[in-house]
C-alpha cells in the first residue's frame, strides 16, 4: 500500500497517485475521507483505504458509496459506516484498527470482544465486510535498534491476540497490516501481507538517525529550486532580516530567494542551512521571513546575479541539502519539510 495522503507527501497526488498505478501498487491509503473521494473524483477505481474521520462527517457516507475501504476504531465509526452501507444497498470493507500500542487512533484490545459481537450481526446481513485488520507501530524508526526491536515485538505481541480473537469467531481477513516504512526496512515480522510504505517512496529516511537515505538506497524525489531575486552588496557590519540575527563580519555580497515560511520554509532553520547555488554550497543567513530569505554569496568566485538557479534542498545532484537534512537543522524531519510546502509552489513533474 502506498501512502498518498497530505497531497502525496507535498508531491502532488493528482499525479502521484495515477503514476503509482500505474506502476502496478495495488491499495493506496490516505488519512482522511476528502482525499479519498478527491482521488476517486479524479478516476482512481483500485482499492483505497481512509482511516480518519470525526462524527458525524458526511464524507464518511460518501466514501462508502463510493467503494472506499474505511478504518474502524470504535463502535461509532462501525455504526456511521454499516448505516451508510444499508442507505446505498452495499456491502462496505473496513480494516478493524488495534490500539497495541501508539495509544492514539484504533480500538483497545479489550473492547474488540463486543465490536466482534456487532460485526457478526453486520456481516449476516450483509452490510459489512471485513476486509482487513491492522494497526500502527510507534518505534520502529527508533535509532537505537533494541528499543525499536522491542517496541515493535511488543505490538506484535497485541496484534497478535487480535488477530486470535478474529479467528476465534471464523473472521479471515484478505490482508493484515502493521509494518510502516520503517517496519518494511527494518522488522521482517511486521510484514504480514500487506505493508504501509509512505514516505519511503518519496525517497526520505523513516528515521536519519538511524540510517540515511543514501544508506537506504533512496533518493529523493522531491527537489525544490528557485531563482535569486537581487544580488547586492552588504559592507561590515550590515544586519541581514528581522532582528540581525545575521551581521556581516566583512564585505559581504549577498543574494535574496523568493521563498519563506509562508512556502513552507521553516524558519527554525534560519543560519543552520544551506542552499546550492552554480555547484556551491553557500550559507543561508538572517532570520528566515514569511516569503524570502538572504543567502552568503561572498566566498563565490564565479558570476551570480538576480535570476541564477537555487537549490534549496534535494536528492543533492546539485550540492544541495536534502529534506531529511533541512529536517535535522530545523529540529524536525524530512516529512514535515515536504508536506509542508505551500500551494504557491508549483508543483512539476518530470
């Protein structure tokens, strides 16, 4: 299964999403019932699994009309869900989510005896088919191996008395899913038949502490590039962007990209990073603004000016950082530069 959701990762799922089809992925999964029926508005017809929704939300009625498999973590969604089945004559498929662990979406392991108890009655009815059970692992990225090893054993061990429980009362699902991107990498025994790979398919590490992309052998998909806007010189002392938190200690020269935090920039990077600029690394100083930030051109030794190519971040073919590392000098990760890009960034496939 191939995580599509938020836009595809920053990667624009009107493309993302056909191309992966293309490709022979046979799910695809998304977060929330609005991308579900986005990508079935778009002509996507393979299987799709949603596992996000709030009460009460017409989309979840949608979806099931529109053949979307949705997650079940709680007796409501399953009461939504089986409802809307019975209004549009079908038979809905839904994943039953267990809670083993990240104690945050899925049903806890003591309450499946009674959801078991409503899903025999839907099922003879026909309302209601389970197509698969899962859940989420929390630590499988976790760069210290045996914590992770352990983390994921432990979930392992919950899913497993679930999986029992099912089997208990004649349920066979079609798949069981538990491994994420980094369980996929890292942890055979969370593989099932069926795993969730998100943003390794984007070419990014599930954890750079633990092993980069490069050691993954993943490289990047995304790469974002821009065009100086001005080049002018700065003498000792300037103060560059809100609060000078950047003072030229020389003779400066310095280049202006049309980029901010309204982009999706983050501003918490601010004089921790770099940009790629004609091959060369070249630091990016000053506070990082809403729709621009000021790069150290002064150490170049051949001719920049205003409309010069910028690589902000990569799979680094041009010397730029990449994500994962704008990531680390940002006090994030990789996953939130890309899926933070804003809409004034055009997306190009090529």
């Amino acid at each position: 299964m191939a995580v599509v959701k938020a836009d595809a990762y920053g990667h624009g799922v009107d493309v993302i999403a056909p191309l992966l089809r293309e490709h022979g992925v046979a799910w695809l999964g998304v977060a929330l019932p609005s991308e579900a029926l986005a990508l079935r508005a778009g002509g996507d017809t393979g299987k799709l699994l949603c596992w996000l929704s709030t009460p009460g939300e017409p989309d979840i009625a949608a979806c099931v009309a529109a053949g979307v498999d949705m997650s079940v973590s709680s007796s409501r969604e399953l009461r939504e869900i089986s409802s809307a089945a019975h209004v549009h004559g079908v038979s809905a498929n839904v994943h039953v989510k267990i809670d083993t662990g990240l104690s945050r979406n899925g049903l806890p392991l003591q309450e499946l005896g009674s959801l078991l108890e409503e899903l025999l009655v839907l099922i003879a009815q026909g309302v209601i088919c389970v197509r698969g059970v899962w859940s989420h692992l929390a630590s499988a990225d976790h760069e210290d191996t045996a914590i992770a090893a352990d983390s994921v054993a432990a979930q392992r061990a919950v899913f497993e008395l679930a999986l029992g429980q099912f089997a208990s009362v004649g349920i066979e699902p079609e798949v069981v899913h538990l491994a994420n991107t980094a369980g996929a990498l890292w942890h055979s025994d969370s593989r099932y038949n069926l795993v969730r790979v998100g943003i390794g398919i984007y070419g990014l590490s599930p954890n750079t502490q633990r092993e980069s992309a490069a050691a993954l052998g993943l490289v990047p998909a995304m790469s974002v590039v821009a065009h100086l806007s001005s080049v002018k010189s700065a003498a000792t002392g300037a103060g560059v962007s809100y609060s000078h938190t950047w003072k030229a200690a020389r003779d400066s020269v310095l280049g202006l990209v049309p980029l901010g935090y309204a982009d999706g920039i983050p501003r918490s990077a601010s004089n921790k990073v770099g940009v790629a600029i004609g091959g060369e690394l070249v630091a990016q100083v000053g506070t990082i603004a809403m729709d621009q930030f000021v790069v150290d051109l002064t150490d170049c030794d051949f001719g920049i000016v205003a409309g010069s190519e910028v690589h902000v971040f990569g799979p680094g073919a041009h010397g730029e950082m990449t994500a994962d590392s704008w990531g680390v000098a940002s006090g994030s990760i990789g996953y939130e530069v890309v899926t933070r890009l804003g809409t004034r960034v055009p997306r190009v496939h090529v």
